[in-house]
C-alpha cells in the first residue's frame, strides 16, 4: 500500500466517521436523558447506604455491573504502573492520557458496528472491499528493492508510535501506557461484548471513561499528599536558635595548670 492510498483511506474513514456521528447525534438527546436518570438513580442508592451491606444489591444496569467487575481487574493494574512514574507529572499526565485515548480507539469500532446493525455490513467494511477491487487494477511499478525496503520499514515500525498516534506527551509515559494497556486491553474487550444491549453499553462505555479520569486524579491526589513529623514546640524553638559556640582553648594552656610564656623560663 502506497502513501497516496493510505491518505485516502484515512480521508473515507474520516467521512465515515462524519456520516456515522451524525446519525448518532439524532439519538444523543434520548441517551442524554437515560444517562441523567441513572446517575441520579446511582447517587439515591448511594445516599441510602446508610452501613455496609454483606451482600449488595446489583445495579439496575447490567452495564454498570460488568464495568464493576472490569474496574476491580484494570485498576489495581493502572494504579501500579500510574504511581510507579514518580520522576516527574508529565509522565503521569501523558500516561492516563494515552490509556484513555487507547480505551476509546478499542471499543470505537464495537460502538459503530453495534450501531449500524449487527448483521448489516458496515460503511468501512464496503469501501475496503471498492478499494479492493481498484488495487487488483493498480499497476505498481516500483522496483523490487523499493518494495523490500518499504517493507523492512513497516516491519521496523515501533508499535508504540502508532499507540501513541495523535496524542502529545511524555515519551516514558506513553511507554508505560503501552505495556499497562498490554495488560488490560483483553479485559476491556471481553467485558464490552457480554453487552448486546445498547443502553448498557453507551452506560457502560461512558462510564468507563469517567472513572478512569476519576481514578487517575485519585491517584495523583495520593502522590501529592505529604505527611508532616509529629513535633513540638522545644523542638521548633531549638531548631530555630543558632548553637553555642564552644571557648576556645587558652593559648597558655590555662586549662592544664601551666603558666605563660614567662613562667616557662630555661636556663641555659
């Protein structure tokens, strides 16, 4: 595949996303109204929990019951990796920003194809197979060694360029990113395809990404508090004065019971 048709590529997918987010804008309002329901359903059950419950009640959402699960299997993993970046904020800022553009470029596709019917071919999928059709008419006239070369190229490709794609940050962040979200990514998945139901999965995925942030700024919140030493008043008062200097010695050595210079007479 050559520059030309990965440009154009990009550009129809880029449509596809317009015509796509238009669609599913025509539903936002209704979603909107469904989300503000259940976050208010959320914080009623919470306010009700006046003491622990051995045995709680699942969610209404059997979105928000899987995300539940999820949450206990990734966080521990992100808090590890989050506060192991200890050099400085930007690793950690670049780090919680790469793993949730990750979590958003995964299960994008799950949320179109979900959208545009389970059973009916998507927009994309079409126009792969036209752009198909239009490589069998190509006529590549680049030369043997240009074809190995171009290869040896996409081979060497650092993976973690393309996970970082689009997304400005510290390098050791985005890196760590990339092995955490190694780590999780199944999970994600796997969760998100038990739901068929579209109301658990807008839940779900909104969700999703809002915990994230919120765990990510509890974490930094842990890294940035500071525990003082007990002390007390002595101590504060005792630092703040400066130490006694020591005398020093008698030059006539006074202190060892010898006289000066003119009791020290020799006589020749």
């Amino acid at each position: 595949m050559n520059k030309d048709e990965k440009i154009l590529r990009k550009n129809i997918r880029q449509l596809i996303r317009h015509v796509k987010q238009k669609k599913l804008n025509e539903k936002q309002e209704v979603r909107s109204s469904l989300k503000k329901l259940m976050r208010l359903e959320l914080k009623k059950m919470l306010s009700e929990a006046s003491t622990p419950d051995v045995d709680p009640a699942p969610n209404k959402s059997t979105g928000i019951n899987v995300l539940e699960e999820l949450l206990k299997k990734i966080i521990p993993v992100l808090e590890t990796d989050f506060k192991s970046l200890t050099t400085d904020e930007s690793q950690r800022q670049s780090f919680r920003a790469h793993i949730i553009n990750a979590v958003i470029n995964t299960l994008t596709p799950a949320r179109i194809n979900t959208q545009a019917g389970g059973n009916e071919q998507s927009i994309e999928e079409a126009i792969d197979i036209e752009i198909a059709d239009e490589d069998d008419k190509f006529i590549d006239i680049r030369t043997d060694a240009e074809k190995k070369s171009e290869e040896e190229e996409d081979a060497e490709a650092d993976p973690r360029d393309e996970f970082g794609a689009g997304i400005e940050g510290d390098e050791t962040g985005r890196n760590m990113a990339y092995n955490s979200f190694k780590k999780i990514e199944s999970n994600i998945i796997d969760s998100y395809e038990l739901l068929s139901n579209p109301e658990d999965q807008e839940l779900f995925y909104d969700y999703l990404i809002a915990n994230l942030k919120l765990y990510f700024d509890k974490f930094e919140g842990e890294l940035a508090d500071q525990v003082d030493e007990p002390t007390n008043q002595a101590y504060d008062t005792a630092k703040e004065e400066p130490a006694e200097e020591e005398p020093a010695p008698d030059e006539g050595g006074g202190d060892l019971g010898l006289g000066g210079e003119e009791d020290l007479e020799i006589e020749l």
